[in-house]
C-alpha cells in the first residue's frame, strides 16, 4: 500500500511539473508573437526547482512579489522630516537613519556598471526585499570597505565580486510587522517573521540596528514551504556581523521634482552619482504580468496588468551605443521607442537601467535585465508608471560605524549614562563633539549610533 502511494505522489510531483512547464511556455509563445517588442520572451530552466512547492505559476509569481508598499502617512512623515529636521514620535529613528543623496556634480560616464555580488535566488519566499537590502550592503562594502569600483561596461556579470557575502536569511527574519499599530498619531513598528513581504525602508534601518552576518552564519532557506522565515544561527555568528551607519535615500521622481525642485537632468545624475560614488541602489516596481518570462532585450511592458510589487537592486546604465553592441537595437538607431501599455503614451529612451534580480542566474539576462530611464517629458509632464523603478524611493547604505571611544564624550575612558545625557542635552545642535556621524547635526541616528557604542564598549 505504501509504494502505492508512494508512486502515486510521484506521479502527482510530475504532472504538475509539467503542467508548470506546459504553462510557461504558452506564455512565452504568447509574448515573443507579439510584433515590434524590444525583448525576447524564454523558458525558466530553474522552473524545476519549484516541482511540488507551487501548483501554479500564478502561486509562484504572487510569491515572488514580495514588497509592501509604505503607508502613504510613514512618507508624508519622512518627506516633511527631511524639510524640517523636526522628529516627533517612536518611528522617528527610521528617519533620522536616512538622508536624502543629490547629485554632488561628479562627472559621469555615458555607460557605467559598479561591482556587486553574484546573482541570488529567493526561491519560494517573499523576500526579494531582504535580497535587494543585502545586495545593496554587499556593493556598498565592496565599493566604500575594499575600495573596489565599477567601469564603463556592458556586462554585469563581469563585474561581480565574490570577496563578501552577507545573510538575506537575518535580514528577512528581521521584517516589520505589516499590522501596523497607531498609538496617538504615530506608528509602533515591531519586528516579525512572517514571510509577508518586506520593504527596503525598514530593512536598511535594521541595517544599522541589528547589522549583518555572514551568509555561512545565516544560511538561507529558500525551498520549503514554511509561512514564517526561520532562526538558524551557525558558530559565533555575531563575530561577524558588519553594520551600516546611516542610509541615502533618492525619493520618487516625483517627490524630487515636487518637494525639493529638482530637474531632470538633477534627479538622473543623483541616481547615476548615488550608485558610482556608494554602490548599487535597492530600487521597487509592481511587476508587469509578462515580465517574469523575459529572457534578453530591454524589457517594456506589453501588457497593463501587474501581480505585485518587487525589491530588486540597480546596478548601473547603458547608453544606445551599448545596447548596439549587445545586439539589442539596430546600428541605425538613435534611441528606443515604445508604446506604455499604462499610460498609453509613446516614450523615447536613451537611457537604460542594468538591474540585478533575485531569481537565480538561470532566468532572465543570467539573472539580470534592462528596462528604459524615464525619459524629460515623463518626468516633467508626470506619466510614470509603477513599473517603473523611478515611482518609488531607491536605497543605498553608507558604512563606517565609528568606534566606541567616539561616544566617550568626557573622556574617562568609559561610555555610561553621563554621556548619554551629554548627548541629549546637545540634540538638534551642530555640535560637531556630538554629531556621530558626521551629517552636520545632532538628531535621532546619533542617538541611535551611540546606543550600539555604549553596547559595543562594554
């Protein structure tokens, strides 16, 4: 009886394989008959990782979309903090965590990708934001630690660095709870597991609160069904921890052009700036419904449909020229033109975006895949789409933790509550004796730094 069953559920573990497989191809028979796209449509040959977890490729495309948009009040509350330096209530540390990166004027290259780790593979979690979090602290380390750099290039895959490998599997135990508690007018933000999707906001805070191990420490589990994301510590874990200071935010294109007057050229070079001067960018987008068959080309939506959002990490840009060269556009052409099936228009785009995914090498442009900038008419007339990564808000940490003695603001060769009181007296000054890292004031991220002084000291 047992081997019948046995090969019963063989049997089922097979067929609805195939059916996945059936499944995907007509999508990507549907897509490439499509006349006039820019990108190719192809097989997932890691499809067969997911045999007996999803019965569906709508169940697994619903579980690779695992960002959580932020509460329209957290960013009213943050875009006014960054006017007014003023903080108010308990969520006031994941503010004071961040501040807002323009361009600083750099001369940049007209193609440019930065180093970065090897593609990842969230499997069968949520928790592309927890990839894209630990993505972006893995380039920032390469980048601001090792004093590597990126180069004009128009492969990604050339400039991957394996000198370091930080743990997604900390980094998605530390969620937020997403039933967000409001006690007289502000948001009581406490941790959670649950595999309910993430958003690089609080995890780059965490960033600095929690830090990060090593990924041998903290292996990732990625091929089970579990709701919740799992505890698995391995030898002295905390030895190895390495912690981010402080946060750069670029908002949406249309909060830098709204609240802070920037123009379109300001807003692209920030971006630009941002990933050559610190690393790749934790970037968001609903994701189209076409887009999970993409396999080379620059993608543009063909549909106007989206199953959810995704945290992926922007790793640089291509040119025209560049995209010639990889075949993807004709010698003749001086720019790409397509038609956005979301807001109907036609756009002109000459530049484009290198993007680093989460579903392994083996899906997509070896794990990769290029989309259009936003182009000037777009960002001044306002007819950006949600998939595209300029509607929202891009990440990238800043490293260098000062060390404990910083915080020995007296000088008796002890961090305690005498210059914890020192610190508060001096908050919102300029006081450079009090202002840890060094971003010209005194406000909640020193107070959160000096926290993890004094607990380092002792």
């Amino acid at each position: 009886m047992k081997r019948i069953v046995a090969i019963l559920l063989i049997a089922l573990a097979i067929f609805s394989f195939a059916s996945l497989k059936d499944e995907w191809m007509r999508g990507v028979q549907k897509i490439n008959s499509i006349p006039g796209l820019s990108w190719r449509a192809g097989y997932f040959k890691g499809l067969d990782r997911y045999e007996g977890l999803a019965s569906n490729l709508d169940e697994l495309f619903k579980k690779w979309a695992g960002t959580r948009e932020l509460p329209k009040e957290i960013k009213n509350r943050f875009i006014r903090f960054l006017k007014t330096s003023k903080l108010t209530s308990t969520d006031d540390m994941f503010m004071a965590s961040k501040f807002l990166y323009t361009y600083q004027g750099e001369e940049l290259p007209s193609y440019f990708i930065q180093v970065h780790t090897p593609v990842r593979d969230q499997a069968y979690h949520g928790t592309c934001w927890a990839f894209s979090t630990t993505a972006v602290m893995e380039s920032a380390y390469l980048v601001q630690v090792l004093k590597d750099n990126g180069e004009s290039s128009i492969s990604p895959v050339e400039l991957q660095k394996s000198d370091v490998d930080f743990s997604e599997q900390f980094v998605g135990y530390h969620d937020i709870d997403w039933d967000l508690a409001r006690y007289e007018g502000y948001y009581v933000i406490q941790d959670s597991n649950y595999d309910g999707g993430g958003n690089p906001y609080f995890a780059t805070y965490n960033l600095i609160r929690y830090g990060i191990p090593s990924e041998d420490t903290f292996p990732y589990i990625g091929y089970d069904k579990s709701p919740w994301i799992k505890w698995n510590p391995k030898g002295d874990w905390k030895k190895t921890l390495e912690f981010s200071n402080k946060t750069a935010v670029i908002l949406s294109y249309d909060d830098m052009k709204d609240a802070f007057n920037m123009s379109y050229e300001g807003y692209i070079n920030t971006i630009k700036e941002a990933i050559e001067k610190y690393g790749a960018l934790s970037v968001m987008y609903q994701i189209p419904s076409d887009f999970y068959y993409y396999i080379s080309g620059v993608y543009t939506p063909a549909t106007d449909t989206t199953v959810g959002g995704h945290a992926v990490t922007l790793v640089g840009w291509l040119d025209v020229e560049a995209l010639k060269e990889l075949g993807w556009l004709d010698e003749s052409a001086t720019s790409l033109i397509y038609k956005d099936p979301f807001t109907g228009k036609t756009n002109e785009a000459t530049l484009f975006w290198v993007i680093k995914n989460s579903w392994g090498s083996s899906w997509g442009w070896d794990g990769y895949y290029v989309v259009p900038a936003i182009t000037k008419e777009q960002y001044e007339n306002g007819e950006v789409a949600r998939w595209q990564i300029e509607y929202y808000w891009m990440y990238v940490p800043i490293i260098g933790a000062p060390e404990w003695s910083k915080a020995d603001f007296d000088n008796d060769g002890d961090v305690d509550e005498d210059d914890w009181n020192a610190l508060k007296s001096a908050l919102w000054s300029n006081d450079k004796k009090y202002d840890l890292n060094g971003d010209g004031k005194v406000n909640g991220n020193d107070l959160e730094i000096f926290m993890r002084l004094w607990n380092a000291s002792k």
